[in-house]
C-alpha cells in the first residue's frame, strides 16, 4: 500500500525539468487515486493540499502530453478530496480561465469542464452556485472574446449537468439576461462565434427554466425581430428559436401560435414563385443581401423541421400552411431555368453502359457564389418531417399535390437535393401503400364508415398511384441512365423502383417493365460503382419476388441479366456476392411460375401421339 511519502516522492518529480519525468510522476499519482481500494491512496488535509497545487500547477506546464494527463488527473482527484478541495479547485480553474495566460486559456477551460463533468453529484448545488457568478462575470468582459467563449462553454455545460438543481434555480433569469445579451450585442467581442456560443448556452438553459421563464424567454426572442427586418441579428434570434425548440422539444408547442406567423413571414410562398427574381420586394439587393435571406429562410425551414418533429399535436392546424410554403420554395431556384425538356427521359442513349464519358448532368455543379440550393434543401427537408408525421395518414399530401410536386423535382440539378427528393418521394409512396393497405382492412369491418377526402379512400389512392405509374417509372429511369456520377440519385431510384413493387400495379405493364431491366443492367456494368451494383441486385431480388407483375413479364429478361448476375458472383465485396447468390436463388421458381402460367393460358396440353388404348 502507497505510503504518504511515496506520493510526496511523486509530487517533487512532477515539477522535474525533464518533461517524461513529469509525465511519468504526474500519470503514477493519477493511477494511485484511481486505485479501486479507497484506503490505498488516502490522504490527509495537508498532503490533499499539496496534490490540488502541483495538479492544477502543471496544467501550464509546456508540454501538452503533461497538460493533458494534469486534466485527466483532476477528474480523478475530485472524487477523492473533501469538498472544501474541491472547492479551491473550483476557484482556482475559474481564476485560471478568466485570467489565466491566454495561449492556455483552452486546456484550463477543459479543466473546468472536466470538473464539472466529474464533481460528485452530492456537491453539484454547491458547485453550481460557486461558479455561476464567477463565470458570469467573464462574459461580461466586452474586450476579451477568448474569456467569453470559454465562459460560455462552460456555463453550458454547468447548465447541462446541475442546471436544474435547487439552488441553481435563483440564477435563472440573471443567466437569461446575459445571454441574451450577448447574443443580440453588436460590440466588438461578440462575434459570429460568441453568438453560436450564446446561443447553445439559451438552448441548454431553457431545458432547466420553468415553463413562465421559457415563455418570457421565446416571447422576448420574439419581439427582437417583430419588425421582419431581415438583419445577421435576425437569422441569429431565428436559429436560437431553432435550438431551442430542438431541445426543449413539445414545451414550446402553446408558443407555436405566435413563432410560425413570423417564420412563415420570411418564407412567403409568394417570393418563390418567379425564378427569375425571388425577391419581387427587393429588387435592387445585392448578393450579400440575399445570401443573407437565404441563409434567414434556411433557418425558418430548420425551425419547421423542428417544430413538425417535436410539437405534433400543436402543429397539426399549420400543417396545410408550412406544405404549401415547402412546396414553393424546394422549387426555388433563380440562377437556372428549367425547360420543358428536363421533364423527358432520354431515349437517345446508345450506349448507357460507358461510365467512363464525362458527366453531363447540365447545371449539376452549383456555383460557389449561389446559396439558393440550402433554401432548396431545407425545403425539401422540412417536408419529410411532415411526410413521416402524417406516415398514417398521408391524404393531406395527395390534397395538396405533393406526389406531383416532387415527381416533377426529379430534375433538381442539384445532387444532394435531388437525392433528398426522390428519397422523400419514395417514403410518401410506401406510406400511402402502407396506409392504404390498413384502410382497407378497416373498411372491410365498417361498411358504413364516411369519406372526408377522395384521397382517404384507399382504392382512389392506390388507383391514383397507378395511373402515375409510367412517369414514375420514366424519371427513375432517366436517374439510372446518367453515364457518370449521379450516384446517390442512382441508389435512391433504385429504392423508389423496390418500393413501387409494394404497389398494387408492381413496376407497370410490360413496357415499363422492359425499360427498367435495360437500364438497371447499366448499373451491373463492370465499370459500375460497386455500392451501385449492389443496390442494383437488391432491386433485382425485390422485383424478381414481386407477385404484383406476371412472372411472365419479369421472364423474357433474365437471360439478358444472367451474364451480369453471374458475373458479380465472382466480385470480391461479400455483401455483392451475397446478394448475387440470392437473386440467382430466386430464378428458377420464377422459370417454373412463368411456364405455369403459359400452359395455363395455352390450355391443358394434348395426349402423346402414340398413346395406347388401354384394353
């Protein structure tokens, strides 16, 4: 067992010259306090005095290898000393990281959040209540952003941990007050960086306010940008919005009422509709001006994400509005115009397997200089929230044309975007089958039960699916025929054709069929991404298996197929492998179902021409 002069022995080598020695010296004392018997390293009030000093000591030291085992150190040594250590380390780091060498101010500000983090739970009151102040005070330093930044990255994670204990509840609006402060503060020091800073201690601390503070703090956020002026001060209260919202999560559900007017204020569907100038209001902005608006609408579609995922009964009377506002504004797209010829596939491909041409997707490199394609994003984004709010019941979205909507966006040039797209197409397809297929089964039992929508009919919206069957099928097919690149489109049509095989229609008639086998070999080509090829044998698996389409028109195309199947068995990607196997697994009973069903048809086949008549 350690004896107090071995750990004196260790406290004179950790302030040796030679920086392993320390190291070394530093790392023993550590291990000593961590020891799993709590007798081994014990220490007394004098001996527990000089181990706090020569740990919190090397945290200047020079070498970061010694700093950093001084941090880690420290975790240990909270829960080993009496309060009244603790304590003195409390004040020490905070004295550190307010006035401390500036070139160390961050490793002493992960000593304090180490503390923080490692404190018993039993002194968190008290911890609590003795940093607070001290912390707030450094935010408060106008001329010192460095002092700031740590401050309020420590007060978050003050807040995070001990925030809602008793004695931390008197500080709650002196806490709302100075961030929020420094959040809307125009000096010097409180740069883009401190306002982030600012922003997520809000966040943090509206977890732990009670429910009149909260409503006081998002009304005050509020009035600061009622006028609509469209400022860095704005976007900035906006996001605040947006994270807290993000954290506090239904609790701002009765402040919705008053957040949405102002958010769908600065998204007026009206300012997306012309693509040749979006901003009908604000004709002589220049670039900078805009990318700001852009910036504040990809917020505001940040906050209806938000909003949609984590208050869904409270927004349910806005839903009709913010579909309406996605609708408009994932089409906006100012610096390019779409001709009617981006909705036609093309036909004219001789040579669809060549992925080694150039990439020709036109306008698919967004300019560095054109932000529009966030707000397109967040658009899109901010629609998928509702889409999987309303998985159930999908007929609001049918009534508001958002499966045409976002089958004519396939031709976003944009690749994240379009991939975003057709992905929140395809999961509104499989919600509508799916829904459609309860609704059935539910009907069933209740024969009298009354229609509030042609779309809560599910035989309407199943039928309505197959009608857009064709141009599903086209669209997808036009993603799969890019001869290079397009990959993350590629894998998602892909998905969309899996999914279209749920339909009541499966892949479509005969042609439609043809079509996509010719184009789903373009992605089994040698020359073809392997993630590619496997996704392309997923499909292959789904649509062989399918018993919404005749084996018989799956049939004439596995010949053609088999070759590539064939080939990707011999790949070195298992999972490529796997899925070959697999698809091949399932060919021969789709053969034999295939001649069923033609002898079927033919009739019942005639006697053996040299069959004898039994006596």
């Amino acid at each position: 067992m350690p004896s107090s002069r071995d750990i004196s022995r260790l406290l004179e080598k950790a302030g040796d010259f030679d920086k392993d020695e320390r190291y070394m010296a530093v790392s023993d004392v550590c291990n000593l306090l961590s020891s799993t018997d709590s007798n081994s390293a014990a220490l007394d009030s004098s001996l527990e005095r000089r181990v706090c000093a020569a740990i919190l000591q090397r945290l200047d030291d020079t070498s970061n290898d010694v700093q950093s085992v001084a941090v880690k150190c420290l975790a240990v040594l909270l829960v080993r000393v009496r309060e009244e250590s603790v304590m003195t380390i409390c004040d020490k780091l905070c004295e550190m990281v307010i006035k401390g060498k500036e070139e160390l101010r961050d490793v002493y500000g992960i000593g304090l959040k180490k503390l923080i983090q490692s404190v018993p739970n039993a002194l968190g009151a008290n911890v609590g209540a003795r940093l607070v102040q001290r912390l707030l005070g450094g935010v408060q330093q106008d001329n010192e952003a460095g002092v700031k930044s740590e401050c309020l990255e420590c007060l978050e994670c003050l807040l995070a941990r001990f925030g809602g204990k008793t004695g931390m509840a008197a500080f709650h609006e002196q806490l709302i007050s100075i961030t929020l402060t420094q959040l809307t503060s125009k000096s010097a020091s409180s740069t883009i960086f401190i306002k982030k800073k600012s922003t997520a201690c809000i966040a943090t601390l509206a977890v732990v306010v009670s429910d009149p503070l909260l409503f006081r703090l998002v009304e005050t956020l509020i009035r600061q940008v009622k006028d609509g002026t469209v400022s860095e001060e704005t976007n900035t209260i906006v996001k605040c919005i947006c994270k807290i919202s993000s954290k506090v999560g239904f609790r701002l559900g009765k402040q919705l009422p008053k957040i949405l007017p102002l958010f769908m204020k600065f998204t007026n569907p009206a300012s997306a509709e012309s693509n040749e100038n979006s901003d009908s209001e604000d004709e002589n902005e220049d670039s900078s001006n805009t990318d700001k608006l852009n910036e504040l609408r990809e917020s505001c579609f940040s906050g209806f994400n938000s909003f949609v995922s984590r208050c869904p009964t409270e927004i349910q009377e806005f839903l009709p509005e913010i579909v309406k506002i996605c609708l408009a504004w994932m089409k906006y797209d100012p610096n390019y115009s779409y001709d009617d010829s981006d909705d036609e596939g093309s036909d004219d491909d001789s040579d669809e397997e060549d992925y080694d041409d150039d990439y020709s997707d036109d306008g698919n490199d967004t300019g560095d200089d054109d932000s529009s394609w966030k707000v397109r994003a967040a658009a899109v984004g901010a629609l998928v929230a509702v889409i999987d709010l309303l998985r159930s019941s999908p007929s609001l979205l049918w009534d508001a044309g958002v499966v045409d909507q976002l089958l004519s966006r396939f031709k976003e040039r944009e690749e994240n975007v379009r991939h975003s797209v057709i992905l929140s197409f395809t999961q509104l397809i499989k919600n509508s089958i799916s829904s459609a297929g309860v609704a059935v089964k539910r009907i069933k039992r209740e024969d009298d039960m009354e229609e509030e929508s042609k779309f809560d009919s599910p035989v309407f919206m199943l039928e309505t699916l197959g009608r857009k069957t064709a141009g599903i099928i086209k669209n997808s097919e036009k993603q799969l025929k890019v001869k290079k690149g397009n990959e993350k489109s590629k894998t998602a049509a892909l998905a969309l054709l899996g999914e279209m095989c749920s339909s009541p229609n499966g892949l479509g008639d005969v042609a439609q069929i043809e079509a996509i086998m010719s184009t789903v070999a373009l992605s089994l080509a040698s020359t073809a991404p392997k993630s590619l090829k496997l996704d392309a044998l997923m499909f292959l698996q789904t649509a062989f298996q399918c018993t919404n389409h005749p084996p018989s028109s799956i049939q004439p195309h596995i010949m053609p197929l088999l070759p590539l199947i064939s080939n990707a068995v011999g790949e070195d990607w298992y999972k490529i492998i796997v899925e070959a196997l697999r698809v091949l697994s399932t060919i021969p009973s789709l053969l034999v179902t295939a001649v069923d069903e033609d002898a079927m048809t033919d009739g019942p086949p005639p006697p053996p021409p040299n069959s004898a008549t039994p006596n």
